[in-house]
C-alpha cells in the first residue's frame, strides 16, 4: 500500500495519519500453533461506524484507539507475514461520523478497498442514504456485498451484491455467506424500499449446506449482522441462536450489538458440532484474528486467535 495515497484519499491532506512499515504484531494467541500442511489468516471488523480517525485522546473510554491508518498498517504487516490471508467485514461501515455525513461512504470504501477487503455484508446502517445513496457510492468498494437473506430483486440494487463467494487460498476452498438483521422497524421503509428479508436460520442452513456438500467447501464462513445475544429476548435471533440451529457453519463473523468478544465464543450446532463465534466491538477498535491450520487431506487440525487493539503503539 502507498503511503502517499492512503494519505490522499483520507481528504487531501486533513488528517495527519500515517501508516507504519515497522509496526509489530502482539501475538497473544490462545492456542499453539501446531505444524501442519496448510495455515489460513482470519482477519475481521464488524461495525466501523465511520470512525475514519482514532478517538481523541480525551475520550474518556477508548482514548487514542481506533484508525482506519493504523488498522491498515497491522493488515500490512499480517500480510507480509502470512500466506493466506482473507479480510472480512460484518456490516454497519456507514454512519457515526462527520465523514459519512458528508461524503456519504464513499470514503469509507475507498480506504476499505486499499486495505484489499475480500467481502463484507450490508448492515441496518448501510441502508441510511436509503438504497440509492449506497448504490451511488458502490463503486468504490472494491470487493464484493455478500448478502444471503435481503432479496434486492425488486429494487436499484439488484444484481449489485452477491448471496455467496468462495475464495481459494493454497488448495483451501472458503465458502462466505451474509446474513443481515431484519429492516422493519428498525430502518425507515424509504431507506430499504422493495428490500425483501428472508429468515435468517433458514437462509444460513441453505447457503452453509450448498458451500459445504455442493460446492465441497473446506471451511464455511458466516458474515453475519444480527447481533451476538438479546439478553431478555430468548426467542429474538442472534448469532448464538443461529449456531445452535444450523449445521456445516465453520465460522460466523458478528455484528450489530457492537460486542466485544474477549475471544472467539465456541458453541454448538444442531448436529452437535463445534461453530466458532466472533466479534470484536465497534468503531474499529479492534482487528479480529482467527489463524485455521489444516492437514493435508483438508480437516482442521487447530484453531488459534487474538483480537488485536488498535492503538497508538500500532505505528512505530
């Protein structure tokens, strides 16, 4: 990534971030790494809000955290260190900030894309300028909306986003599927138009069966935006709720509630199995990282994970 560049698209020169080719990983993983055949890099964000800038430093709960230039110099650095990598985001880049109010998202997509995001999926925030200000700014993701149970077929975004990608990484077949929260009641109808919404646990067992026994995927990812838990609401759909009635789900990536996950949360599916469940809080405080080890015949052999803070001690 060029320096000048990043610097350039973040408004010609307003803000004084800059990206570190020094910057160190502080690797506190839960697990060993075991020596396999195959290692494929995690990274995720969920819920950035528009926080193009860290927190003040008077902030009084996350001061000097944050920033889009220094989450860009740790992905840099994974990178230059590892393979196979994938960059997800689970929704909600837009709103929060003065820069969405006044670029409407474009901003936001253009650094995603020279961070080289793989895919995201389209959070109840991303539907803010309604369907027409988030087609208008489009173009400038470079990388694909990967929405499983919102059925666009009736509107401008039609054709504009994808119900599932699979990446290959050094023979590893990744199926992603995106799962979004329901939009009535929660976002205007103007916003979200003829935007159908499908059941969220129906839709996930559909794509994670299809990526894994159709198209032979080796690990299936859920990019989902319906929230970890709704304490006092046991029967409103989460992410816990979703791994505990679906199968062939690996991975599901979190949204929404904004919460911020120590670690990845094991649970189980209907079958029995284990699903990993992650999500690393808001704003872009923080870089997840799950680090998959397989063997040769493709199985996971080991899982290890840290989720990075972003802060000051990130540029060198």
């Amino acid at each position: 990534m060029n320096r000048n560049q990043f610097i350039k698209t973040l408004g010609g020169g307003t803000l004084a971030l800059t990206l570190a080719p020094n910057m160190l990983f502080g690797g506190n993983q839960i697990l060993s790494a075991p020596k396999t055949d195959l290692k494929l890099t995690i990274l995720h964000t969920n819920d950035q809000h528009s926080r193009i800038e860290p927190f003040e430093a008077s902030y009084s709960r996350n001061p000097s955290q944050g920033g889009f230039a220094r989450r860009a110099a740790l992905i840099q650095k994974i990178r230059s260190e590892e393979q196979n990598v994938l960059l997800l985001d689970s929704g909600d880049t837009f709103q929060g900030t003065p820069y969405f109010n006044f670029f409407g998202g474009e901003l936001e997509f253009k650094l995603m894309s020279m961070m080289a995001y793989d895919a995201s999926t389209m959070g109840n925030h991303d539907f803010d300028n309604g369907l027409e200000g988030f087609k208008k700014v489009l173009p400038n993701a470079k990388f694909p909306f990967i929405c499983s149970n919102y059925d666009f077929k009736n509107t401008i975004l039609n054709g504009l986003t994808e119900p599932y990608k699979i990446f290959r990484k050094n023979g590893i077949r990744v199926g992603i599927f995106g799962v979004g929260i329901e939009l009535e009641g929660l976002v205007g109808k103007k916003q979200y138009a003829e935007t159908v919404h499908l059941n969220a646990i129906e839709t996930a067992q559909e794509y994670s069966r299809f990526l894994r026994h159709e198209k032979k995927c080796d690990l299936v990812i859920c990019l989902s935006h319906i929230g970890f838990d709704y304490r006092g609401e046991p029967k409103k759909v989460s992410d816990k709720i979703l791994a505990a009635n679906t199968q062939d789900i690996d991975l599901i990536l979190g949204g929404h509630t904004h919460t911020f996950l120590k670690e990845p949360q094991t649970m189980l599916n209907k079958a029995g199995k284990n699903v990993l469940v992650n999500q690393v809080g808001w704003a872009g405080l923080l870089l997840g990282r799950i680090d998959f080890y397989f063997n040769k015949n493709k199985d996971i052999q080991n899982i290890t994970w840290h989720n990075q803070v972003i802060d000051k001690s990130i540029i060198a």
